[in-house]
C-alpha cells in the first residue's frame, strides 16, 4: 500500500530535523522531501486544471 503524499512529506520533515547539519542523512532526506513536494505540487496543479475543464472558475473570478 502506497504511503499518501502528505504522510511521507511529514516523515520526510523529520527526518530533515533529526538529521545533524551538512550531514549524508541530512541532505538525502533534503532532496527526498525536495522531490515529494514537487510531486504533490504537480498533482495539486493536475487537480486544478482537471476542474478548471469542468468548469470552476478561477480564484480570481468575481463571478460578475
């Protein structure tokens, strides 16, 4: 079972607090955590153009 994306940026972020300064640990998990948040930066913006096709309107809509 796949771990969801929040639940893994979370574990990711304390591994990067655990994880002594400038050490190996440390800037693996940084480009770990690096990658999961550019992942669920994509899904978030696939979310949004899915719903913009659907017809919601844009945050900067008035709706004038």
């Amino acid at each position: 079972m796949e771990i969801d994306i929040k639940d893994r940026i979370a574990d990711l972020c304390a591994k990067v607090i655990a994880a002594p300064d400038g050490s190996e640990e440390f800037v693996c998990a940084m480009g770990e955590l690096n990658s999961a948040l550019n992942e669920h930066a994509e899904n978030l913006r696939s979310q949004i153009a899915s719903l913009r096709q659907k017809g919601f309107p844009h945050s900067g809509d008035t709706g004038e």
